[in-house]
C-alpha cells in the first residue's frame, strides 16, 4: 500500500490470525448528526406521552349537611381605632406670654394640678382697678340713697351691679392665667413653651362619652378645641372606646345600647354601642361609611390612644331558625337552589328561598324542612395554567422545547403546547 492510499477501516488482524471489526472514525459533524437525531426522537416521544396519555380529572371534595332549627345570633363587624373616653383639649383663654410649663408628656396629674401658667401682672392689675371702682360705685349709692331722687339712687345701684360684674371678670381672668388639670389622668400632648405668647382667643373645653359627628344619640359634650389646635391634652387612660365605621349596607342594624366584643392587642374586651352616625363620608373607592362609637365597659390599663381595635356587635338574635350551610347553595337558570340526599343517597336539585345569613349559615325561609340532607361540594383550585392555539411541532408543541432547550416542561393542565385543555 503506498503512502497516499487509505486504511482500510472496517477491519484489522489479530495477533492470533482473526479478524475484527475497526472502531469507526467519526468526525464532528457526524457526532452533531447523530445528536440532533437523538433530540429529535425524544421529543417525538414526549410529545406523544402529553398527547396521548388519558388526561386526570380533577373532581371536588363532597359531604353532606342537615337543615336544623336553632336560634342564630346576626351581627357586624366595626374596625377602628382606640381612643380614651374622657379627654380635655385645653388653652389659655386669656392672652399673655408663657412664663411657666409644668408638665411634659406622659406625666400623670391631679385634678386641680398646674400645668402652665402665663404673664398675670397685667391681669392682677385690672383686678385692683376693678375692685377700686366698685369701692367707689358703692360709695356714690351711699350718697345719693339717703337724699337722692329714686332715679339717682336706681342709677348708682346699678353701677355697684356693673363694677360687680367688671371684678368678677377680672378675677376669672387672673385666675386663667393658670392652666389646671380638669380632672385626674395622664398628659397626652404639650403644644406650649416658655416665651410663647399666647392669642387668648382660644377656648378649653372636655368632652366624656362617646359623642361623634353626625351622632343619632345625644351625649354629654362640651369640647370646643380640637385636640390638634391645643395647647395642653389631658386624657384619663382608665375609660376607653373604639372609634369605627360601618358600611350603608350594616347602618339600619346598628343601635345604640347593643352589645359588642372588643379585640385589641389580642385581648377582648365587652362593651356597648354608644352612638351610630348618621352623616357619611367617603372611602378612598367613594364608598359611604358611617361613625360608630362603642364604650369599652369598664375600666383598663395598658392601652394606648390610637391602637387598632376590631369589634363584633351584636344586632339581633332570632330563635327557630331554620338554616343550612351557606357553601350548600348555589345558582341554576337564575333560581336559588341545592342539591337535597334522600336516604337511599339519591341526589334531587331543589329550589330553596333563602333569608337571613349568620356566618357560614343561611336562613332558608322555604324549601327544606328541618331533618333534610343537602349535599355541599367543595371544587378543587387549579393552579394551573391552560394553553391555546394549535400544536406547533418540536419546540412550538412542547411549551417551547425540553428542558433548557427552550423553555422548559409542558404545562400541567393546559395540553401538550398549544393543545386546549380538556
């Protein structure tokens, strides 16, 4: 064989004189043949597995529940926040600079306790003036009762009444100078410094209960100072209530007087409806609500003004109920209907009437006697995600490819790549 022939590669010799095959000499391209060969037959058989292979059905979990009479309890949820029934937004109702701050946040005081006090020398002056005129007043009335016409002596008694007025308005005033604690709690917020020069044309006011804008029930109120605008909060941290709102849909079930249960911080509490709003105000979606006011009952440490409460009141019991579980019902051809089990297991869809809903109950006002059996189906959720269109072949019929070849695995219930899910 010369240099330029090539070897012969289907066979070679042994050293015993036999004869065997010699390993094939593939080159790359061959080997990216047979690769893509090999792909090409798996996802063939793949393909053919999503195809062809009988689908699972997916079926609801079914149990049976009886009609039965009983007394149910109807109620409605209120979400609020804490706040303490008895608090006083406090100001200086004379004007003057602040010469004194006895109190800070959070400190506790005694009714009749200073809390701040302002400037009184001009004050106490208009005392001493107010008292030198009345001294005065009451000198000219001894003049003039003695001799004088009935007119003078009508005249000088009634500026002995005027003088008499001024005093006691001057008094009220030096007596203002000083801001006092109106009662025995905690100092929730002080707006004021030393230096600060107060208007005088702001007023003190308290307020106990639960009083509300719009209220339908009266309470005792006379706060006239929003808690923002004063100068000193003053809040008794024994009584409290939840502030809330209700929907339009729960405002005619709503009466003061009904009982409720109170969860805040994980601790329940019993209370009563102080006062239903009858003034809405819109929601961030346009929704109306409507103030409702609930007393904690009792008195409580430990809570804090502001903290997240929710409430169930209590609006009606009803004895006699005949009721079934709400998930029993459903909807054929617009009518209200479920399926009742006879004692055999037969299943017979009924038409019901349905009244009142208790929680997870629902009245049926006609349609089932008390003892009936009705069927509850509990439908599976899928999770996943269905295809549509045609089947496109390698890589199209297949989600895309196998594996990182594109895009990974078919989907669970949608077919094989474009195969609608049956």
């Amino acid at each position: 064989m010369s240099s330029q022939e090539i070897p012969d590669p289907i066979e070679t010799t042994t050293s015993d004189g036999s004869h065997r095959p010699k390993r094939l000499l593939r080159s790359p391209r061959t080997w990216l043949a047979i690769g893509l060969a090999t792909a090409l037959l798996v996802g063939v058989g793949v393909g053919s597995f999503f195809l062809f292979s009988p689908r699972k059905t997916l079926t609801g979990r079914t149990t049976t529940a009886q009609a039965a009479l009983g007394t149910q309890t109807a109620s409605v949820a209120v979400d609020g926040t804490l706040s303490p029934r008895k608090q006083a937004n406090l100001n200086f109702s004379v004007s003057g600079e602040v010469t004194k701050v006895y109190v800070k946040a959070g400190q506790k005081v005694t009714k009749g306790q200073k809390l701040a006090k302002i400037d009184s020398s001009t004050l106490a002056d208009a005392v001493d003036l107010a008292e030198a005129n009345l001294a005065s007043a009451r000198a000219n009335y001894s003049d003039v009762s003695g001799s004088g016409t009935s007119a003078a002596i009508k005249a000088a008694a009634a500026q002995v009444d005027s003088a008499k007025a001024a005093l006691s308005n001057a008094e009220e005033n030096l007596k203002a100078a000083t801001l006092r604690a109106t009662f025995t709690g905690t100092v929730a917020s002080v707006d004021v410094a030393v230096g600060d020069q107060t208007s005088g044309t702001g007023s003190s006011g308290s307020s106990q209960g639960g009083s509300n804008a719009g209220s339908s029930t009266t309470t005792t109120t006379t706060t006239t100072t929003s808690s923002s605008s004063a100068q000193i909060v003053l809040i008794s941290t024994a009584t409290w209530k939840l502030e809330g709102t209700v929907g339009a849909a729960d405002l005619s079930a709503m009466k003061p007087g009904q009982a409720a249960t109170i969860t805040a911080d994980s601790t329940e509490f019993t209370g009563t409806v102080s006062s239903v709003g009858i003034v809405a105000t819109s929601t961030s979606d346009g929704a109306a609500t409507f103030p409702v006011v609930i007393n904690l009952s009792g008195t409580h440490t430990g809570l804090y003004s502001g903290t997240t409460a929710s409430a169930v009141v209590t609006t009606g019991t009803y004895d006699n109920v005949l009721t079934i579980p709400t998930a029993a019902i459903t909807t054929a051809n617009s009518l209200t209907v479920v399926t009742k089990v006879d004692s055999s297991g037969a299943t017979t869809v009924t038409e019901v009437e349905i009244g009142r809903v208790f929680g997870d109950a629902t009245e049926i006002t006609s349609g089932l006697s008390a003892g009936d059996t009705v069927q509850i189906t509990y439908r599976p959720t899928s999770t996943s995600t269905t295809s549509s269109g045609s089947g496109g072949g390698f890589g199209g019929g297949l989600g895309g490819g196998l594996g990182d070849a594109g895009g990974g695995a078919p989907p669970a219930a949608g077919g094989a790549g474009g195969v609608p899910g049956r």
